[in-house]
C-alpha cells in the first residue's frame, strides 16, 4: 500500500469513526450509565473430523482451534464484572440460523437503557459481494457450520446479514467484539440503517489480515488476551469503550508474534463515537469495588 492510498483510507476511517492502534480513539467519559448487559458468546472450534480433514483446524493446534479458551476468557470477564444474563453457543449449536435466533432471543431482553453484548471467537473469512455496498467487492462472514458440520460460503453468516440482525435489536447500546480473521468492517456500519443507533465494534484484525492465536505462545488468542489485559488494568473503574480500545492496543507487543501484521480495528455507528459508551464489563478491584456512573447519570450526547 503507497502513502497516498494509506492517508486516503485514514482519512476515510476518521470520517467513518472507525480506529486502528495507530490512531487515538476518543476516550474521555463522555457516556451515560448502564442499567443491565445481556451477553451472547459464540465460538466455533472445528474440532470434528470433517472439519479437521478440510483444513479448518491446522497443525499445531492439536484436537481443535483454541476458541474455547477466548469464550472462557470473555465469558470469565462478564461474570466477575457481575454479568448474569449470558448465552452460548458452539460448534453445530451455533449454525448461522441459531446464532441469528440467539441474536434475536438476547437482544428482545435489552431496553433502551441496557447493553447488548456479543462475542464471536471462530474462524472468518471474504466472500464475494452480493449486493454491491463493498469497495473491494467481498463480504466479511462468520465460518459457521451447519447441523452436518458442513463449512463452506453456504452456511456462512455474512456480514450484511449480520448487520440486519444487531440493527433490529430494541437495546439502547450494542458492544460487538469479534475474534477472528478478515472482520474489521464486519458490522458495516456505513449502512444507513445504523444511523442514530449507539453501536460499537472492535475487532481483532483488518478486513485484509488474519487474527493471530496462541497470542504469547499459550492457547487463546491475541486479541481475546489484549481485552482482557485492559480490563484488568482498568479494575475498579469503569472507563469508555474507547479507553479500553486503546490500552488493548498497547498490550499487542506482549501477545501478537513477532512479524504478524494485525491490527485492532474499533467502529461505531454514524453520530457516536467511542467515548459516548462505558465498557460494559468492569472488573472489580482487589476489595471487590468498582466505581461507575448509574444508569441516567451523565452525559449522552
């Protein structure tokens, strides 16, 4: 990529609201409080034999991918942040019909006041573009499986049906964190739909680039890790999405390998920016306290 095409899509991404470790994603406690958090985490492992003899677990990872262990990281944070309301799905239990009718079940929960929580640990991947909204004419998905086990374009969950879904959702804020490759704009938030709405994603990679796993040499993945350092660092007070987004960012020299290029991607609908939502799973201090703002209180603008 030349110098010129690199300012351009910089440009383009401030304009979009959307952040890479290479920018300063707004931080400050611009947000209201939160009232509850529904949560949906979803993981595929491709630990079963069709899946392993097509090649969607490689060499290296032993019996399956290590997804599991970035859905017990994620599912570990929401509960000690004391998040009760959680789903999960995997493997053949989290085909593109399930996760799109958990979707639904989660998000009916949500009021104008809660927080919609999602987590995909999986495989991702481009297809081609089927409806012409995509400058490089392919599509983001999830690699989801069918019933069989099957994984191909056909049972993939796309990214314009996956906007569609967290579009709908009644609740006031959506937190869309998504482990896996080639998912930056995997919510396409230049959609008109998204206008209006409070909605932010963060994602482990650009459009173009893979996710590292085994992030640091152990199991689990780079991006699930980096999360997981900022939360910790940040127990005991509630911070913006935006805060968070950039301490991950720092944490990507601890866990990313040496010459993979990954870089954090973070979006937020048209209107919003990171500093206009709390993350919404706050750990805890060592005295078990967490200093935030009520539900109602403060600025939401």
């Amino acid at each position: 990529m030349g110098a010129s095409q690199a300012k351009a899509i910089g440009l383009r991404d401030h304009l979009m609201n959307k952040y890479t470790e290479d920018d300063a994603a707004p931080e400050e406690d611009h947000y209201d409080g939160i009232k509850d958090v529904h949560a949906l985490i979803v993981h595929v492992d491709y630990g079963w034999p069709s899946a392993k003899k097509t090649g969607w677990c490689p060499a290296g990872f032993g019996d399956k991918l290590d997804t599991p262990e970035n859905a017990e990281m994620m599912k570990s944070i929401l509960v000690r942040a004391g998040i009760t309301s959680i789903k999960e799905l995997s493997n053949f239990n989290a085909t593109r019909e399930d996760v799109l009718a958990a979707i639904e079940e989660v998000g009916n929960k949500c009021d104008e006041d809660d927080v919609f929580f999602f987590f995909y640990s999986g495989h991702g991947d481009e297809m081609p573009d089927q409806d012409g909204d995509e400058e490089d004419g392919m599509d983001e998905a999830l690699c989801l499986p069918d019933k069989e086990g099957n994984v191909n374009h056909g049972t993939y969950l796309r990214d314009d049906d996956i906007a569609v879904a967290f579009q709908e959702l009644t609740a006031g804020q959506k937190m869309l964190v998504f482990d896996c490759c080639h998912s930056g704009s995997v919510c396409d938030f230049d959609k008109e739909a998204w206008k209006g709405q409070k909605a932010i994603s963060i994602c482990g990679c650009r459009d173009d680039q893979e996710a590292a796993a085994m992030g640091g040499g152990t199991r689990g993945g780079a991006f699930t890790k980096m999360i997981k350092a900022a939360c910790e660092q940040y127990a005991g007070t509630e911070h913006s999405v935006g805060k968070i987004f950039n301490c991950a960012a720092a944490h990507k020299g601890t866990f990313v390998p040496p010459g993979h290029h990954q870089d954090l991607v973070m979006s937020c609908a048209p209107g919003h920016d990171s500093s206009n939502m709390a993350w919404p799973a706050t750990l805890p201090d060592a005295n078990g306290h967490v200093t935030k703002r009520e539900c109602g209180e403060g600025e939401s603008n």
